[in-house]
C-alpha cells in the first residue's frame, strides 16, 4: 500500500552522503523503499505528537486510509537501520512500528457511528 504523505524533505549535505543505503536480503524480498524522513530525529528527547504537514484528501484516499485503520496496518520506521518500537510501559510490551490510525466505537467518542483518527 502507498500513504498519502508529506513532500520529501530538502537534502541537506549530510543526507545527499548518505542518500543511498544498502538493502539487507529481507527488505529486498520484502520490497522496502527506503526514504528520508521529513523531520528530525533527537535521541533521549521525548517529543509528543506533532503536525509535519496538512493534506487534503480526495475520496477515494479517505475510503483507502479507512480501510487501512478498520484492517489494522501498521507503519514501519526504521531509524539508523533500526526498527523503531512503539511502547506501553502501562501494559510492559513493545511492538514494531504505529498504526496507521484507530476506529473510535460510539461509546468512546458519545456519536451515533464510529469515529476515524
């Protein structure tokens, strides 16, 4: 699948460097396109949810993000060649990569329908 997503980063003289990366066997066969992120990472900083870009959607983009959510995909970063974890310290497991997003039943969000984010 292809999320809609933010413009690529402009490439500062570090990352033209190291623009191109080798493939190890499992990403080959598994068909992985390595791309620059478009934001910064800092190690040991702990930073919250934040807007990288704003897009608008057409509908048929809507009805695919949908159904991405209601099948519940995930987005795998990869970080220096390192899967990046999401973590519950609450429930103690880690599990590679986000969800694309969560369906909200009507007793969470106090509608009539579920709720996409």
């Amino acid at each position: 699948y292809d999320l809609p997503s933010c413009d690529a980063p402009v490439m500062n003289n570090f990352r033209r460097k190291h623009k191109t990366q080798r493939k190890n066997l499992g990403a080959r066969l598994q068909g992985l396109e390595l791309k620059p992120a478009p934001y910064v990472l800092k190690i040991l900083q702990n930073i919250n949810c934040m807007t990288l870009c704003e897009r608008n959607l057409g509908f048929r983009e809507v009805k695919s993000l949908r159904k991405l959510v209601e099948r519940q995909y995930r987005v795998h970063f990869t970080f220096d060649q390192l899967p990046v974890l999401m973590r519950s310290s609450e429930l103690n497991y880690a599990v590679r990569g986000y969800p694309v997003g969560f369906k909200a039943p009507p007793s969470y969000t106090g509608l009539d329908h579920d709720e996409f984010y």
